[in-house]
C-alpha cells in the first residue's frame, strides 16, 4: 500500500511539470463530462436534459473543490496556485 501511494505522489508530481491543459485544472475528467452533459441538454433542447446537467453539475463543483483543497494541502507550495478546480481561469 506504501508504494502504491508513492507511486501515485509521483505521477501526480509529474503532472505539476507537463505543458498540457491538465495544467489549468484539477478534474480535467469532470469538466469533459460537464461538456458532454451539456451538448446533450442543448441537443435535446429537452427539459429532462436540462435537469440532468444540472445534476451533474451539482456533483462536480463540490467533488472537484474538494480535490483542489486536496491537492493544495498535500502539496502546499508546490503546487501551482493559479490552477482551478473545475472551469479553466474561471472556477
């Protein structure tokens, strides 16, 4: 169980020096499925698609400040504090 929380500190840490748009946030996983909720919602242009990014949303904005908070108290300085949670420069 060490090694494996040691592995993932490193791949994590690695994460922190790549140039890719992990960079602007946290949950990169949940803002790709925010998106995909809400081309549904509009492709629809149904009130049940509506409602169901609406859900996901309320999932994800509270899952991924809990991540940055996470991630800025296990990593203090070293981790980048212009990074967002969820929306990139914006949440």
């Amino acid at each position: 169980l060490k090694k494996q929380h040691s592995a993932h500190i490193h791949l994590i840490q690695l994460t922190f020096t790549s140039k890719n748009n992990i960079q602007l946030i946290v949950c990169p996983n949940y803002f790709g499925e925010m998106l995909e909720w809400l081309g549904f919602a509009l492709a629809t242009f149904s009130l049940s698609g509506l409602f169901w990014f609406l859900f996901g949303c309320s999932t994800f904005v509270p899952r991924s400040k809990d991540n940055l908070g996470w991630y800025r108290l296990t990593f203090g300085d070293d981790f980048p504090a212009n990074r967002k949670a969820l929306i990139p420069f914006i949440y």
